[in-house]
C-alpha cells in the first residue's frame, strides 16, 4: 500500500504528544490529519511541527457557517499552507463556493499552492442512506469542490457516478480486528481503497496503539 493514500488523525489534545506522532510516524506516512481537539487545544503551531518533518497536513475543522465567514476561515486555511481542509456539505453551494473563492484568492495573493476544499457529506458516526450522501456528494461536485469526505460503504457509488478525478477521502477505517468504537459505517484499508478510496484515515488503532508504528506496517 502506497503511503500516500495513508492520513493518520492526530486525534489528540496535547501538542507534545501530536509531535510523538509524527516523529515516530512521519518515515511511514506522508499526511496528518489535525482535527477540532489538537487544533483548538495548540492552534496552528502543530501545522509547523508537521510541516518540520516535511510532511503534509488535512485541516479537518469541518467549516459550517454563513458563506463571508466560510470564506475568510478559507483564507487562513490556505495561509497555513495545508494540503486539505474540508467544509460540510450540508452547508449548500453558496457556502462552499464561497470557500472556493477565499482559497483562491489567499492562494494568488500569497503565491503559494490552494488547499485541496472537500465537501463533508455524513459523518460515519451517524447511521445514513447511500442516497443521501450521493446528493450532497454531488452537490460538492456542482460546487466546485476538489473532493467528498465521505464512509467506505458509499465510496464506491460516489467513484462510479462521479468519475476518477473527484477525491473521496474515506474515515472510519479499521483493520482487521479493531474495534469499531463510536464509528457505525466502516471498513478495512483493503475494503476501502478497493472501492475507489483516495486516501483513508485511520486514528486510533494507530495512535492508541501500543506500538503505532507495528500497526501502520501491518496496515500498510
């Protein structure tokens, strides 16, 4: 497996233990993801601890707002310099074009390369309907977005409908034997990326592990 299509979740809210991490994990693994707990915990300076090891970072803070506030957040996001961030879907097209157009903008006024934008469409921790969210997958499309953050049990409905260039970002990952903790839709990195999946994110049956880097090569 291509260490590229791995994203581990620092899913933690400490910063000394977000660098463990990468310290231990960055010869593996080529992207972090920095959600709610480690980025409102320590603030941008863990995208500096990634960016130390010359690794990338998915700004996972699921922008949700009225569209002038989506498109600023957008223009700090890319001034970070992240790879990724994504916003909700559900958010509806004005919203995200509205991220589009603050990531473009930031990203020629500061010449550096614009985040890849990924429309959030159900969280893998709630039930849900393959319909829906193929409708908002498609709305993210119509919107102009890079990609769809979306569970391994639609990927491969998203992928035929939407073609190989549209990014699908698969949480929920699990290898085999793990439990499945808070998550309801699920699968392996094998089930996923056989799917279609562009890139899986797998959080804690690394980073809780005793030894994550045992488990990354197990997976990989």
């Amino acid at each position: 497996m291509d260490r590229k299509k791995i994203i581990i979740a620092l899913d933690v809210s400490k910063i000394k233990e977000a660098e463990r991490l990468v310290d231990i994990l960055s010869p593996h693994i080529s992207i972090f993801k920095v959600g709610m707990e480690l980025f409102y915990s320590c603030g941008p300076k863990v995208i500096d601890i990634i960016k130390k090891y010359d690794r990338e970072t998915f700004l996972d803070l699921k922008f949700h707002d009225i569209p002038n506030t989506v498109k600023n957040s957008a223009k700090v996001a890319t001034r970070f310099g992240v790879f990724m961030f994504n916003v909700h879907a559900q958010g509806g097209t004005d919203m995200m074009k509205a991220a589009l157009e603050g990531a473009e903008e930031e990203s020629q006024r500061s010449g550096i390369d614009r985040p890849r934008i990924l429309g959030v469409t159900v969280l893998t921790s709630i039930e849900s309907s393959e319909g829906q969210v193929l409708s908002l997958a498609r709305l993210a499309k119509q919107s102009s977005m890079d990609g769809v953050v979306a569970s391994p049990q639609e990927t491969k409905a998203i992928r035929e409908e939407l073609g190989g260039d549209f990014l699908i970002v698969t949480p929920g990952i699990r290898p085999e034997g793990a439990e499945k903790g808070d998550q309801k839709r699920t699968a392996t990195p094998k089930e996923a990326l056989d799917a279609g999946a562009d890139y899986i994110v797998i959080g804690r049956p690394v980073t809780k592990a005793k030894d994550p880097v045992k488990v990354i090569k197990g997976i990989k």
